[in-house]
C-alpha cells in the first residue's frame, strides 16, 4: 500500500468515474441518434462514425449542438409513453364492469327509488337487468 499513495487513489477513482460517467453519455447519444426522426441517414451515420472514430470529441459536440433538442425528445417520448399508459388503462378498466359496477348502479337504483323517481316495479325491473 505503501507504493500508491491516497491521493493517487483518488485521482484513479475520480478517472474512473469520469470514463463510467462518459460511458453513460455515449450511450445515450447514440440512443438518440437513432431514435431522432428528423435526421436523415445520411446524418445518423455522419454523427454515429464522428463518435466512433473521434469517440470524446464526437460526443462533446454532438451534446453541444442537438444538447437541446435530445432533451426535449426525451420529454416528448416521456409524455407520449405516459400518455400512452394512461391510455391502456383506461382501455383495460372499461366503463364500469363487473360487481363493482353492478353494485354501483343498484346504488344509484335504490336511491331513485327511495326518492320516488322511480316505482317498485321499475326498480325490480331495472334491478333484473344490472344483475343479468
């Protein structure tokens, strides 16, 4: 131990760190590159050789001119696929179905036959068919 001293641990560390970190950013440009609509081929593949063959320089530029757009895909493919959640879960729940709903509309049965909106023979009626 007596040959690597702390601080050199820690400069190996903070290195370390940097390149897992730049890892995760390279990543995530050539992520976008492919999912961007608005580029063409030709461009995907003009921004996809830049950050292989100049892989540091590629992604620090590509960050500094389509920074800004990346982020906003990101918030719009965030919205879409919440929006698209939401989506099937309202599909899948349905209008109200089942006991609950059953049960819920002979709520609201009993309570218009309470009021006297409807007579007994309605409500016996209208009773047969929510429980059919």
């Amino acid at each position: 131990m007596d040959d690597y001293p702390l601080l050199n641990l820690f400069w190996t560390m903070l290195w370390f760190f940097l390149w897992i970190m730049w890892l995760f950013l390279l990543f995530k440009v050539v992520t976008d590159i492919f999912r961007d609509q608005s580029l063409n081929g030709w461009a995907k593949a003009g921004w996809l050789i830049f950050c292989i063959v100049l892989p540091y320089l590629g992604v620090l530029v590509y960050v500094i001119a389509r920074g800004k757009s990346m982020g906003e895909r990101d918030v719009k493919r965030a919205r879409e696929s919440e929006a698209a959640f939401q989506e099937y879960i309202r599909r899948t729940a349905g209008p109200q179905g089942g006991a609950a709903g059953a049960a819920d509309e002979l709520t609201r049965l009993a309570d218009l036959k309470e009021k006297g909106a409807i007579t007994p023979e309605e409500f016996e009626k209208a009773k047969a068919k929510v429980l059919a």
